[in-house]
C-alpha cells in the first residue's frame, strides 16, 4: 500500500508525506467502515462510506 500511496501522491505535489503513516490510517478508516457497515448499515450504507473513502484517498 506504501509503494501505491507514494506513486499517488508524488506527481501531486505531497511526495513528502509519511506514506507509512498514511497507510495505516487508511486501513484504520477501511476497518471501521466495515464495522460501521455491519453494525448500523440503515445509518452508514456502503455507498456512503466508499464515497468518504474516495474522499480521503483523494486528499
């Protein structure tokens, strides 16, 4: 995922970012999106979630 984030993020300009850490807060994002999916989904639809997730990526 490391190698992945570095690629996304060099040509944007944020090539100094700590992908490392930003990895792991990908996967922490992704693992309670799933709980929030599982545990309240009228409340959090996938939809939603992959939409914020896109969001964040994206950043």
């Amino acid at each position: 995922m490391e190698r992945g984030l570095s690629t996304t993020l060099e040509p944007r300009g944020a090539g100094g970012l700590d992908v490392g850490v930003l990895a792991h807060v990908l996967v922490v994002a992704v693992e309670e999106f799933a709980r929030l999916t599982l545990e309240r989904p009228a409340e959090y639809p996938k939809e939603r979630l992959v939409s914020a997730l896109a969001g964040l990526i994206t950043v």
